[in-house]
C-alpha cells in the first residue's frame, strides 16, 4: 500500500489513467442497466431528437438511442484493445525472444516483420479485413496481425541486449539451456517494456477499430460501436453534433487515459527517469 501511494504521488498520471480505464469498463459492465433503452430499437418517430430528459444524447437518424449506444459500444472497443493487446504481446513475445536467441530465426522472422512494417497498421488491416467478413473476431484477428510486428521488434532488439550481458554469459558458460537461459534470465526483463508497450498497443487496437467502423469495414453496422456511431451520425454532424461529439469524447479519454497510464509506467519503471522525478 505505500508503494502504490507513493507511485500515485509521484505519478499521477498513472492513478489518473488507471481510474478512467476503471470507470470505462464499469460502464461496459453494467451498459444493459445504465442505459435502459435496447440500443438497437429503432423507433422513426424519435429519430434525430436532439439531447433531453429522455435521451441525455439524443436519437440518431432510426430513432435509437444515442447515450445506451454508446454504453454499449464501450464493451465492444475494450474488448478489442484489451484483447489485441494480449494476443499481440503473447505470440510477438514468443518470436521476439526466439528471433533474439536464435540467428537463422531471426533472419526468416526479421524479414517478414520488416516486409509487414514498411506497410502503415490501417491499410493492413483494411486489406485483411476484406477478406473475411464484418464481425468482432475477425476485426480482433487482422488488427493483432498487424500489432505483432511491433512487440517482435521490441522484443528482439531487448533479447539481443541481454544476451550479451555477463549474467547471461555465465549461465551459458555454467551449462543453462537455451530454454532456460530465455524464461529465467532474458524474458524477466522485457516485462517493463512490454507492459508500457501493451498499453499503447491497446490504444492503437481502439482506435484502429473505431476507423474501420467508421469507413463500414469493422464490426457490423448493427453491433454498437463508437466507430459505427459516428459514421452513421457523418451525415448531419453540422446541424446535429451531438450524433458525434458523444462518441468521440469517449473514443479521446480512452486512449487519451492508456497513453497516461503508459507514460506514468514508463517513467516509474525506467530507473534514469524514476531517478530524475
């Protein structure tokens, strides 16, 4: 307890990025009895109702409500990050750490990651996602296919730094295995790095999802997305800015509070700048 207080202290944004994600995933959790309208009812008759006692974000152009659409869009962006960040982080850590330790690995793998990385995330996953169709697994799939080669590179660059390193050199020397020599000695100290890059992978998964929703490559036009939302709110965003303004405000504090959380662990975990502050 008085580590963590004193991690809050010195790194508020840590505390501040934490309760956000805390309060959006209660929301996620609880959407079916915060927003107590079916987010899918269509009703012609309320469509376009700006914001009141009724609908505190309005009805979109089917008569839906807004506010419990956005609710329940929250599960749906969280469950992409979160999931795309720990797919990504799994099967990149296990080629990083293999292309690290073994050379004709690492001349196969490194040669594909670098193929995959000359090409941006978004058309990547745009190309991908046109050969399957719309749905949450599959927008899940091609995004951590995308997100793999970052973890790979980091992952690698630290397994060929440690490797080096006299500890290393001595449990080789003492006869370790290479398995052993990975989960014991090299694997342990890629966990900082990996922990700040899963967060910033998680907020790239959130946005990347919301883009494809929004050009109708995405998650189905059915399923509320936030994505989805406002690509159907683009129409008359100019008269009715709130079929927008809600769902982006959402989209902007979640990853604006994983790019909080992500700087406030790279700062307590990097001894020169933990020293510094």
């Amino acid at each position: 307890m008085r580590y963590l207080l004193k991690l809050i202290k010195y790194h508020p944004s840590i505390a501040i990025g934490t309760a956000t994600l805390t309060l959006l995933c209660i929301i996620a959790l609880l959407a079916p009895w915060l927003g107590t309208i079916d987010p899918t009812a269509i009703s012609p008759a309320l469509r376009a109702r700006p914001p009141n006692a009724q609908f505190w974000f309005g009805t979109d152009l089917l008569g839906r409500d807004v506010y419990s659409r956005v609710l329940y869009g929250a599960r749906v962006s969280l469950i992409v990050g979160f999931t795309v960040a720990l797919l990504s982080a799994v099967i990149g850590t296990v080629i990083g750490l293999a292309a690290g330790f073994n050379r004709i690995i690492d001349a196969i793998a490194m040669r594909i990651i670098d193929g995959m990385m000359a090409i941006p995330t978004i058309l990547i996953a745009i190309a991908l996602i046109a050969l399957t169709k719309p749905s949450i697994q599959n927008v899940i799939m091609v995004i951590t296919i995308a997100e793999i080669p970052r973890v790979v590179r980091l992952i690698r660059g630290l397994s060929l730094t440690l490797r080096e390193l006299p500890y290393v050199e001595s449990a080789v020397a003492a006869g370790a295995g290479p398995l052993r020599i990975i989960v014991t000695h090299i694997f342990p100290n890629t966990i900082a790095a990996l922990t700040v890059q899963i967060t910033y992978i998680c907020g790239l998964a959130i946005l990347i999802e919301a883009s494809l929703s929004f050009i109708g490559a995405g998650v189905p036009p059915s399923t509320p997305s936030w994505g989805n939302i406002m690509a159907e709110g683009r129409t008359l965003w100019q008269i009715k800015p709130y079929l927008i303004a809600f769902p982006a405000l959402f989209l902007s504090f979640t990853i604006l509070s994983l790019n909080m959380l992500g700087d406030g662990l790279r700062d307590a975990i990097d001894p020169r700048l933990a020293k510094r502050i």
